[in-house]
C-alpha cells in the first residue's frame, strides 16, 4: 500500500502539515506525528512541510513494471464511419507536448475499416507512427476487438504514456485497456504534465471539486489518461509530415458477444460543445425573465444558450446545454456567465473560452477570478442594457467575439 512517511528524526512537530490537511488526517500524539486512515493522498502536507520530514512512500504490488522499459506516447484516434471524432486531435496536441518535453516520439493507433486514408492525413498533424487495424470486425465499436488490438499493440510497443479522449466509446474502452493491462487510468483530466523522470502528472477535480487531485502512476505503465473533448488544445496540422503508417494484424480472434444487426443514423443536433458564443445562465439568473432576456442575447450574437448544473437539475433546460464536468466542456471564443457563481465544476468546463464576461451581483464570487470583464450588477438589470447596446447588429457570422 501508499502511503505518508513521516521521517521521526527530521521532524520538529512544527504543526505546518495539519494546517494543512484538508481531511484532518495528521495527529501529535505523545510527541510523534500519526498519520490517520482518514488520509487520502493529496501531498498537500508534503508541500507544506518545512523541514522535509514527509515523503510518499510506495510499495511495488501486483502487475509492478520498470518504468524505464516503457517510452514514447501513445494516443488512441477514435472514428466512426471513417470521421475522427474531433477530440483525437486534441489528444495528439498533448501528445506532442508531452513527447517534446521528454525527448520521446507520438504515436498513434486507429481501428476501424478502410480507414487507410484516414490514418495517412494523421501524419500531417507532427505523429510520428500511425498503427492502423483495419478489420470488418472493427468497422464499428464493440468493447472486445477494440480491447484486443488496444492491448496487444500497447504490449508490444510499450509506450510510456496513453492518451485516450473521454468520449462515450473512450470511457467504455479505456478502463478495460487498464485492468487488462493492469496499470492505473485517471478519469476526466482537466490538466497533464510530464516530470523530468517521465512521471505523467494528471490533474483532475476530487471529492466534488474542493480539491484538485495531482495523481501519479510510479511504479505501473502506460500511464493512462481520459480527456474531455475541448479541454486540449487542438493540434495544428504541418505541411511536410515526416511519419510513417504501420499496417497491422490481429494476433487474436475479434469475436464479441454483441452482434450488431443494423446501424441507423442518428439525428444530428448542435452541439454546445461547438458553439463561437455561449450566454449561459446560472441559478442567479433561472426565473422566467432572465431566462428570456439570455436567449434574445444569444440570438442577437449569433450565439447558443448554456446553463449551469443548477438550472438543469430544476429541469428548466435540458442536460445538452449543461456546461461543466458533469455537462459539457467548451472553449468557444464568447464567454457570457449570467448568474453563474463559479463552481469548480462549472469553471473548469469554460475556462478554456477566448474570452469571458460574468454577470453577478455578489462581488466575491468566483466566477469574477476566471473572467476577462467582471459586470457587478443584477442580471436583470444588465442584459437589458447588453441588448440596447448591441441593437439590431446581430445574427449569426454578422459579429465577431473580438
């Protein structure tokens, strides 16, 4: 098991560690630091301690490799009917990063069925190999093929660090990839770095967003990592791709217990997700005429409604204009917080927009950390004014963010 060491001999019983607790977990008793069952791992003592008297200390359990045998990064390109969902992109933007900073290389696998174009136009986006499965089996996702061919790649290859997005068909696959694998996956990352020893450093929300969790995985590979669509910075495509497309074939047999008898396609809708301009409300700003005045503001900039965990869970607007961990994440180039207070959640699904302008009466509110233009006011009283002023100028593509 994990766990905090505490070193007897370098510690002076300062107290600096249980202030800094936020569980409570550090006790002095009979002149010894202790160290509860309440403790959960955050290192927030390890920081705070002054004499460097606290440490992680990790046990080697089941499934433990040498990291060292393990390099590169490798990101799983999600398709469907040929179309690379537009969160594969992302992924290898961070990839890149990642590689660049460990002097390591990006690698890519794709799995579906002639989708051989579509692994070459990879390459224009800085990968530096392209594993391709292409198989009937894998024309469409089913959990056990895609698994397979996963792991037996991973296997061979041994990359130090996995990305997968954290779609629907991301977040069926990646945790089977990481029990078969028998290595640690981190959910819902809103943050990744790269220690100089080639640690992956993931940072995502815990314990209902009072603290953002730093997570590590020492002593097992790949690191593994699901990240939400519009969370990344997308990669810029190059002119000369200097990759390679690999061409591979299944060692094992591709069967699933799901038999798929037909595909319809679905009805497409907007999504928020892909919204320029979102005027989202809060539950500062749910009652009927706010709600009205949000929408004419929406429209008038060319714009779509959003909403706050709140405003959905009273089943005033429906969970696709959700913004925020539990909703959607978006990163559009208009920002307008109506209302919204600033959970964490709700922040860290918007603080990739361009630019963001919060609307709140409460002074103090969080949301006014993470905005670009802070408006003290009530709501009602402030889009009024917002829609006098932008007039009949609006409609979509007549209006720029800027």
């Amino acid at each position: 098991m994990s766990g905090v060491h505490v070193d007897r001999d370098a510690c002076i019983l300062c107290g600096a560690c249980i202030d800094a607790c936020p569980f409570g977990a550090i006790e002095i008793e009979e002149s010894q630091l202790i160290i509860t069952d309440d403790c959960r791992l955050c290192g927030a003592c390890i920081e705070a301690c002054p004499q460097g008297a606290l440490s992680m200390e990790e046990s080697r359990g089941a499934g433990a490799v040498d990291p060292d045998d393990y390099t590169d990064v490798l990101v799983f390109v999600e398709q469907d009917a040929g179309r690379i969902h537009p969160v594969s992109y992302e992924m290898i933007g961070k990839g890149l990063e990642l590689a660049r900073s460990l002097g390591q290389k990006l690698h890519c696998i794709i799995a579906g069925d002639g989708i051989e174009e579509q692994a070459a136009d990879l390459l224009y986006y800085g990968v530096d190999t392209v594993y391709v499965y292409d198989d009937p089996a894998l024309r469409c996702y089913r959990a056990e093929p895609y698994t397979a061919v996963v792991c037996e790649l991973v296997q061979d290859i041994r990359p130090n660090i996995m990305l997968i997005g954290a779609t629907h068909v991301g977040r069926s696959l990646a945790p089977r990839v990481a029990t078969r694998l028998r290595t640690g996956l981190t959910a819902d990352c809103t943050s990744l770095d790269v220690r100089e020893n080639g640690e992956l450093v993931q940072t995502r929300p815990a314990f209902g967003g009072n603290v953002m969790a730093r997570i590590i995985t020492p002593n097992h590979r790949p690191q593994m990592a699901t990240v939400r669509y519009k969370v990344m910075e997308r990669a810029k495509r190059v002119d000369n791709p200097h990759g390679a497309v690999i061409k591979r074939t299944p060692t094992s047999e591709l069967t699933s217990g799901i038999e798929i008898l037909d595909i319809v396609e679905a009805a497409t809708e907007a999504s928020i997700a892909e919204a320029d301009i979102i005027v989202a409300v809060g539950r500062g700003a749910c009652n009927e005429r706010c709600l009205a005045l949000a929408t004419e503001l929406a429209k008038k900039l060319g714009g779509v409604v959003g909403a706050s965990r709140p405003v959905v869970e009273q089943g005033i607007l429906s969970h696709t204009q959700q913004v925020g961990l539990s909703g959607r994440t978006v990163r559009p180039k208009l920002y307008v917080a109506c209302g919204i207070s600033g959970a964490v959640q709700h922040v860290a699904g918007m603080q990739g927009s361009d630019y963001i302008i919060a609307i709140n009466k409460d002074r103090q509110a969080p949301i006014f950390e993470v905005a670009d233009l802070a408006v003290v006011g009530d709501v009602n009283e402030v889009l009024p004014h917002l829609i006098e002023l932008i007039g009949g100028r609006g409609g979509h593509g007549n209006r720029s963010a800027s």
